[in-house]
C-alpha cells in the first residue's frame, strides 16, 4: 500500500520509523523544507511544496498514493485544509494524526491569546524580558512591541526577522529537559515564555519549568483544522489504521 505521510514533526517521524522496513506498506515522507537539516529518516522523503489543492492531487495521482496521513503540525492549517480538500477530490483515504493540545495544570498562570497580534499585545507596555518560542516565521508581529528583551529560541537562524534592539537569539531543537528550560529562564531572567499550544512531549519542559518558577505563559490557540476526517493521536495509532484500510484494499 503506497502511502503519503505528511510531515514535519516528531508524529511523522515516529510513524516513519515503524513502517520502514514493512514489505506490506511502501511510504513516502513529504517535508515542506522549512528546516535546513531535517534529521534523516529511514524512508524515502521529498522536500517542497505541492503547489495547492491541485498539485496535491496531481502529485498523487501520479505517485499512485493509496492513503494519506496528514501528520503536519497542528500550526499548518493551509496544508490540512489542503490535504482533506485533495483526498476528497481524488477519493483517496485520509487519516489526520492529530496530538492533543496542552491543558492548564494547577499552577500554570496561562493567558491564552488567539494569535500573535494579541500575543505581542498580551506582553503590555512595560519592558519585559520575553522567552519567545513561536518559529522563526512568526517572530516579526513581535518587532511592534521594541521595549522587550526577547530570548528567541528557533531551529534555523533568525536572520532579520525580529529588528529590535535586544535581542538574544539561540539555536536548537525538541526534545528539550525541565531542567535544563528552566536553567535557561533562571539564568537569563525571563518573565514571561510566549508559545503555541502545540502539544506533544517534546516541547512541554518550557511549560512546566514556567510552572515551577511561578512564571505567566502566553499560549497561543491552535487554529481550525478540517473537522470531518478520521483521527488518531499516536503513531501507533496511526499505523492500526492502515492496517485496517489495507485489509480492505482488493
Ligand atoms: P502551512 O502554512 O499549513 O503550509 C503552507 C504551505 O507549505 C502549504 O500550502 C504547502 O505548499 C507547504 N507545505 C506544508 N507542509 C508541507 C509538507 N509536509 N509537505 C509539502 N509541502 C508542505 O504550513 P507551515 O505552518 O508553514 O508549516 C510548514 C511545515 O513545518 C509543515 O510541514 C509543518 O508540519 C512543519 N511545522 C510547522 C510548525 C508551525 O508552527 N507552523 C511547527 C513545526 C513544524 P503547497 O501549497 O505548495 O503544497
């Protein structure tokens, strides 16, 4: 079974991982290319965009895809909303492998905000010193608010992207440990972390370190993703689902 594993995160990759080397299911992984150096994996991949709905759909007619596990992050709506609309028109099958989002523990001083316009407002007027951990695409809203010291944590180098005076910027990637975030934040004074509410294991050390120091979040929600496709929330589960679809392929 040929399928089309859409990607760029820690779910995809995982999903990558148990069906490599599986004689029943032949994937291919699809990245944006947003990362320089995305860590190899152990299936055939291909990096860019599609070019729309219509390249979509072309692309697999063409790759003769038989399912799709739309396993993009919960931040990529275009690509979900473009993903749903493809498979309705090819009537392929499309699997959404979807992590849950995080929820406020006791403790957590949360202060959810709907976008980073509201997140840049949310921050006030006084100078604050800020661990922003949005992507590097989504730091510019931010140049609007000068007065703050961002600590910019991204994987790829911010190059011109946040212009204000303070500004200390640092490179790395998921996983991340509790101890070490909140080393991080102790050491360069932050007061307040802004994040999306992307869920999963990998980045959520930020947020229980800000537990811990008794520090705000500003947590940005996750946009719409299309309603009407079948769900899973692990890899796993994901990988159950083809099993079941491919028992059913003739
Ligand atoms: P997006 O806004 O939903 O998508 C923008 C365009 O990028 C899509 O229309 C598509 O171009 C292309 N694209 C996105 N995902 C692709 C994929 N897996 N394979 C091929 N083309 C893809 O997406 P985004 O928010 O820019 O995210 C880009 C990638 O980074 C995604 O793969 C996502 O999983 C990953 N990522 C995003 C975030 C985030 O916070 N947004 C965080 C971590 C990882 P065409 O229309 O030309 O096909």
């Amino acid at each position: 079974m040929r399928i089309l594993i859409l990607g760029g995160t820690t779910e995809a990759s995982a999903l990558a991982t148990l069906l490599s080397g599986r004689s029943d299911f032949s994937p291919l992984l699809s990245m944006a290319g947003r990362t320089s150096d995305p860590r190899p994996l152990p299936i055939p991949t291909r990096i860019g965009g599609f070019g729309g709905v219509d390249g979509l759909a072309g692309f697999m007619v063409r790759e003769q895809i038989e399912a799709v596990i739309d396993a993009t992050h919960p931040f990529a709506a275009v690509m979900s909303r473009n993903a749903a609309e493809a498979c309705a028109q090819a009537r392929v099958p499309l699997l959404a492998l979807r992590r849950p989002p995080w929820t406020a523990q006791k403790g957590d001083r949360w202060i959810d905000v709907v976008s980073m316009a509201e997140a840049v407002r949310a921050l006030g007027e006084e100078p604050r010193r800020v661990f922003l951990t949005v992507g590097r695409l989504e730091l510019p809203p931010f140049a609007a608010a000068p007065q703050h010291t961002y600590l910019v944590r991204t994987i790829e180098p911010i190059g011109e992207a946040l212009p204000v005076p303070n500004v200390i910027a640092i490179q790395d990637r998921a996983p991340f440990d509790e101890a070490a975030e909140r080393a991080l934040m102790e050491r360069e004074g932050v007061d307040v972390v802004v994040t999306k509410n992307s869920g999963g294991a990998a980045t959520y050390p930020k947020i229980a370190a800000a537990r811990a120091l008794g520090l705000s979040v500003i947590i940005v929600a996750r946009p719409e993703k299309p309603r009407d496709v079948d769900e899973a929330v692990s890899a796993e589960a994901a990988v159950e689902w083809l099993e079941r679809r491919h028992g059913r392929t003739p």
